[in-house]
C-alpha cells in the first residue's frame, strides 16, 4: 500500500462518533396538527410537469391527509388546511411547520412576525401558529415520514387523467391507510382518531374571507386562475377592473365591489379556456366598436381661385391706370 493507504491517513479522518437517542415527543389528544409540502413529478406527453402535496398529521392519532394542488403559496396552503381539518373533523389546538414564507416571515426582537394572511387565518380559528426550530425538521417528524410514505409508496406508477382524479386517488389511499395499524402507535389511526375531541369547525360563513385572490379581468372578459382562462358574464361591465375570487369545493365564486358576479366550476386541467354563455351579451361587434370609436380625419375639394386683371383691382380702389 503506497504512502496515503488507509493505515497512514487514518489519524488524520474525524473520529467517527455515534448521535444521542432522541427522545420522541408524543402529544394529547386534539393538542397538536402538523403540515408540510412535498414536491412531486410527472411525466405528460414526454414532458416533465411538477405538482405540490400538501400533508397534514394529527400528532396523537397519527391520521394522515393529502391533497395536491398546482401552487404552494398563502392562499393555496391555506385552502389545504381548510381541507385537512374538514377531513379531521375539526380544529387542533395549534399547528406546527417549517419556517415557510408563507407562514412565518422573521423574528423581530425575539417575536415572531407571521404572515399576515396566515396570521389573520390562525388567529381567527382560535388554532396556534407554531413552526420548527431553525436547523430541526425533526421537530416535526410525523408529518416528514408521511410525506416520505406518500412520496415512496403512494406516488411512484400513479397514473390520472387530472387534477381531481388524482385527489380521488389520494384520498381512497388516505382512507386506506388510516384503517391499517400505525408501526409506531401499534393502533389503527382511526381508532385513535375517535380520542382527538378537536374544536368543532365554524359554521360556513367563518370560512368565507380565507383563501380568497385578487384577479384582474383582461378586457375581454377574462381571468386567469390555476392556469385556466375563465370568462365572466359582461354585466355588469368587469372588463380592466380587479374582483375576488373565493374557491370553496372545486367551486369558484366572483366578487365585485361586494356583489357576487358569477360562480362557475373549476376545471382540473391547465390551459383551457373556459368562455362564459353572457360573456359577450349585448356587446357590440368589434367592428362596430372600431367604427364608432375611431378618430376621424376629412378631405375636402381645393377652392376654385378666379384669376382677375389687375385693372380690376386698380378701378376697385379708385386708382387711375395708365393708359
């Protein structure tokens, strides 16, 4: 063995040492929910394409949810939650993540600063906000092994036609495992789930300000969402300005200054262009509109200039001519 064999070198390699157990740290009943994305990929028309799982595990019963959606920003992730605790039944005491942008921004003298959408969310569902120590996902590992569990044994083969089949699927899966007995727990999540006692959910209308999204209507009466162009009725004229859009069960619902406007249904597949039946009801054509609206010019006939002698000028003005 030359001079840098295993023998030589090996003083100079750090010691190999072993980690302190971790304790794992189980929590009551309805104490404690956790959450997190994972990001997936699938293949369409020899195309990589990529979609977010949001998860979510009850801390005590370990009961697992998923949902995937195209975006993982504020108003998405806050639909997902919406999801998971109509799926739970009801409300945790507080919810534990990541230090995501969406939920947590910075710690200010020591204080925690809170996005102030999902501030505002928590804060009036009576759920506490709670994200993981820097530098430890552990923290949180009931939610880390679901989404390994949903990335190696639910999402690899998967095959959906879209969107909404795909949740179909994942929420059959869901069901399915939460009837088997859990490896760590010795218990079926179920069963445990029956000793959670959440708070009750608030009534529909609680739900109603959350998860909402400004939209600007292009002017000819569309908007984009989810990466699907959605026609609105042309009255009232929306045209240019911004309304809301509030989804609630593959529902979409428009707002303008306070009025609901339109409730149409969301469609699963991106890049589609969903045209309203009133979009273009008593609006003029396009040609007319040009012709109405186009700034006109006028060519008119020269003057017809008569030539005179200048004699006639001259005994106009009295002037004797020479002769």
């Amino acid at each position: 063995m030359g001079p840098f064999g295993g023998e030589y070198v090996r003083p100079f390699r750090p010691r190999n040492v072993g980690h302190q157990p971790v304790m794992r740290y189980e929590t009551k009943p309805g104490e404690q929910m956790q959450y997190d994305w994972g990001e997936v990929h699938y293949e369409q028309k020899g195309k990589d394409h990529k979609l977010y799982g949001f998860t979510a595990v009850p801390g005590y019963s370990r009961m697992r949810f998923v949902t995937f959606v195209k975006r993982c920003d504020t108003p998405t992730m806050i639909r997902c939650m919406m999801a998971a605790f109509e799926y739970f039944g009801g409300l945790p005491k507080a919810a534990l993540t990541d230090r995501m942008k969406s939920v947590f921004l910075e710690m200010e003298d020591d204080v925690p600063k809170w996005n102030p959408l999902f501030a505002d969310f928590m804060a009036s569902l009576g759920v506490a906000p709670r994200v993981c120590k820097p530098d430890k996902p552990q923290t949180k590992g009931k939610v880390e092994r679901s989404v390994g569990i949903i990335k190696n044994g639910f999402w690899p083969g998967v095959h959906f036609t879209d969107i909404d089949d795909l949740n179909r699927q994942a929420n059959r899966w869901c069901d399915r495992l939460n009837q088997k007995v859990h490896r760590t727990t010795r218990t079926v999540p179920m069963d445990l789930w029956a000793e959670e006692g959440l708070t009750p959910l608030p009534k529909d209308d609680a739900w109603e300000r959350f998860g909402t999204e400004d939209r600007r209507v292009s002017w000819d009466g569309f908007i984009s969402y989810d990466g699907v162009l959605y026609g609105l009725p042309s009255n009232p004229p929306v045209a240019g300005a911004v309304v809301l859009v509030r989804e609630r069960q593959r529902e979409l619902r428009i707002f303008h200054q306070g009025s609901l406007i339109a409730t149409l249904q969301k469609q699963p597949r991106s890049q589609e262009i969903v045209i309203h039946p009133d979009q273009f009801r008593d609006v003029a054509p396009t040609p007319s509109l040009r012709h109405t609206t186009k700034p006109l010019g006028h060519q008119v006939e020269a003057p017809t200039v008569t030539v005179r002698d200048l004699a006639e000028y001259d005994q106009l003005f009295a002037v004797e001519v020479a002769q």
